[in-house]
C-alpha cells in the first residue's frame, strides 16, 4: 500500500510541474532538474547529527575526542547541549577525555528557534581504552614473492617509533630487527613464510604483528553534485556526512555546485561527462547510473561503499605533503603501484567551512547559515579523469608536484587537496583509489591487512 501511495504522489507532483526543468545556458545541458522525489511517509524531520573526529580515546585523560553538532547544515556545536548519558553531564567546549576505560554514549539536543522544538539527536558512543603498546607499519613493499615491511610504535596517542628505548624482534628471537635509513625496524619474508614480530618500550610489549600479505587501504571517491538553489541538495549532504559516521574514513568527498555563485566554470563538462540530469546526485568511485536522493539512504549509501571497498582492492597507494608557498598551494603527490598497470593522477582542491551562500531546504524555507563542505575550489587542468602517468610498474613509486593559487576570501585552514589515482581514458575512467591531505599537512600511504 506504501509503494501505491508514493506512486501516486510523486506522479500528481511531476504532473503539476513541481519539479520544474532550470535550462543551463552555455553548458550543452538540455536540462538539470531539482529531483529530489520524496515519499510522503518517509519525510524526515530535521534532526541533530552529532559527529566525532574519532570513536577510540585512550585513557590517559589527555586524547580528546572533538564532537561536532550540526543541524539543518549548520554547525550548531556552540549552541547545542552534548550530553554523557552515562553521567548526564554536558561536555564542555566539545571536547571528552577521560582515565577510565569503557563505553560512554553522547547526544546532542539543540532548541530550533524556527520550530520552537528540541531536537535530539541519535546516539553517538565513544570507547575510552587502556594505553598500551602497538606496532605500526609504515611502509610495505612486494617484488615477487618477497614482501619487505617497515615497522614503528605507538603507546596510546604517543609516538615512540624512534625512542632508542624501542626494540622490534621476531618473536622468539633476542636480537633486534635491520632499522632502514628512516631509523624504523624492517623484516622481509619470502613466499608462505610468515613470521611474528612484538615491540618492547618501557616495559610494555605489543601484540604479535603477522607478517601475512597487505593491501593499500581503499577510499571510494564520491562526486556530489548540489547546488544552493536545489530544495533537496541538504538531504543528500546529511546522508553522505551519516555514512561517515556508519563507515568511517571509506570515502573522500567532492562537493561539485552547479549554477550557483560556488560553481566553477568546469561543471557544466562534470555534469556532461557523468551524465547529470537532476539534483542532487551523487557518483561512487566513476561507476554506475547517478544516485538520487530519493532512491538511496545513509544505510543504502553504507552498504554501497562497503561493497565497493570489498569487492575491488586498491590497486595503488597514494602519499600526500602539502604547502603554502608564496600564495599558492604546493602538493606532492606520491602514487605506488601494486600491479603493473597504466594509471592517472586527478587533483583538486576543496575547501570546508563556507558560509555567505544560502541554502534552499527541504521545506523551501531559505537557510542563511547553512555551511558548505567539501566544495571542489580548483580542479587541476589533468581533469577529473587524470593526468596521465604512463605505465607504472609493480611497487614503483612515481611522484608528480601541482599547484592551486589561493583566491581572495578562502579559507586556508578549511582547505584540503583531494587526489584521485585513475586508469583509462573518457567514460572507460576507472577511480581505483582516493586520498585527501589538508593544507599544510602530510598523508603517508596507507595499509591494511589483505581479505
């Protein structure tokens, strides 16, 4: 009976022309259109998102997790009331830290002056643990049937990879691993063979690290295509910040306006190439139909990029260092093949945290706070598909420099440079890996264990 309902309304809307085409003059479109169908049953009301920048602290009362509320696209954090529903105290300045381990659950409330109402948001939990000392793998190579892996340490939020009271063996052994000219510890194998490597610092020892294949950890790109006059564009937003939240640091999104006063002069060839015809939608990694807002959710969303990342493992890794350099963006971009293959390099710059542009919402009312996110600022003239890096051989590393001149009115802080590792050409483009580096700051590759 819902299926005949939602029918019957969505087709009285298209016939009273409530979803009108907007021609987009000069772009060779011949319509983008609002599309953001929504069953009538399934309308939600707007909601708190509370968010964390990390969902593990440890407990040496000094790691802190920042919480962030949102609510209608607006960061509401200074004016919500985050709550430990454990001990039904607000945490102050959005900060938690804690000595004792366990579970500890939060929410945001937050009083809508429009509505009058308060909102509460879901359920966000935090795991607070105990300190302790574990291996890191900072870099991981393969030529044949030989794996070659660098190691350091951690001991809670610390980094002691170069304490000279560090010591990595194989398990069983006394004597110590090679320390490459970085200063870390590195152990090869050879074929089937395994071998079990433990840390020692101060008196702690970590669990045994398996020395088993490893692959470059895969990112889905995701192209989200809004613009502020587009009534449904919010939704999409909060759908993609949710999947963030269900499955965390999987994807690296682009935020592509259109015919707005945040569009770049290349989205009209964006919305051409990935076949656009209506807003909002949204593109995972290159591949399939552009999803709507109407026809998806944070647990659909979820469950396709999970299968994207299980399905198709990355195929390169992607390093990152950013700078500013004499008003300009400086990047370094580093890509390591593990298969021989022909691959490309997409780069771009977005910037978080823009405010001055009003968002039309759901409702139609006009949102004059509304804060955009990841809003794609410059993109490199390789293009969207990638410059081209030739043929790159297993483990080889290749590494390219770009820069993005600095515009007056961005914010340097809120911006990050975005890197798509591609292969092919025009609609055969592949997206085979993302990463994303904020300015002035440095990403190293990546692993994690092979499926």
């Amino acid at each position: 009976m819902k299926r005949v309902i939602y029918s019957f309304f969505r087709a009285a809307l298209l016939s009273a022309g409530a979803f009108a085409a907007i021609l987009v003059g000069g772009l060779g479109l011949s319509a983008v259109s609002c599309t953001g169908y929504t069953d009538p049953l399934d309308l939600v009301e707007k909601t708190v998102l509370l968010s964390a920048d990390k969902s593990e602290v440890f407990v040496d009362g000094s790691d802190e997790v920042t919480f962030t509320a949102r609510f209608n696209g607006q960061d509401v954090t200074a004016d919500a009331v985050i709550i430990n529903v454990e001990t039904g105290l607000a945490v102050e300045g959005g900060l938690f830290a804690t000595t004792e381990p366990g579970a500890y659950t939060f929410t945001a409330t937050y009083d809508d002056p429009a509505s009058g109402k308060e909102m509460t948001s879901l359920p966000l939990t935090v795991t607070a643990v105990e300190a302790s000392l574990s291996l890191s793998l900072r870099d991981y190579a393969e030529e044949g049937e030989t794996r070659t892996f660098s190691f350091g340490a951690t001991y809670g939020s610390l980094d002691v990879s170069l304490d000279e009271g560090l010591t990595v063996t194989e398990q069983g052994s006394e004597t110590p691993l090679t320390k490459d000219a970085g200063g870390y510890y590195t152990v090869t194998t050879t074929g089937a063979v395994e071998k079990n490597i433990v840390a020692e610092w101060n008196g702690n020892t970590s669990p045994v690290f398996e020395t088993c294949p490893m692959h470059f950890y895969k990112r889905v790109g995701i192209l989200e295509f809004t613009g502020t006059w587009c009534v449904y564009c919010s939704n999409m937003a909060v759908y993609i910040a949710g999947v963030e939240q269900t499955y965390p640091d999987r994807n690296v999104m682009v935020a592509v306006h259109v015919t707005d006063a945040l569009a770049l002069g290349i989205a009209g060839d964006l919305v051409n190439r990935f076949k656009v015809s209506g807003l909002p939608a949204a593109i995972l990694d290159f591949t399939g139909p552009p999803i709507t807002q109407d026809r998806t959710s944070v647990e659909i969303m979820t469950d396709d990029i999970r299968s994207i990342v299980e399905a198709d493992p990355a195929k390169c890794g992607l390093a990152i260092s950013t700078q500013v350099v004499d008003g300009k963006v400086k990047a370094t971009v580093k890509l390591r093949a593990a298969e021989t293959a022909q691959y490309g390099l997409a780069v771009m710059l977005t910037e978080d945290g823009i405010t001055g542009y009003p968002q039309k919402m759901p409702d139609e009312s006009i949102n004059p706070d509304y804060v955009h996110d990841h809003n794609l600022r410059a993109l490199h003239q390789s293009g969207i598909e990638g410059g081209s890096l030739g043929e790159v051989s297993a483990w080889e590393t290749v590494e390219r420099t770009f820069e993005f001149d600095l515009a007056e009115g961005w914010n340097v802080a809120g911006c990050n440079v975005v890197v798509f590792a591609t292969s092919g050409t025009g609609a055969g483009t592949k997206l085979l890996n993302a990463a994303e580096c904020g300015v002035g700051e440095t990403l190293g590759y990546q692993y994690e264990r092979a499926l």
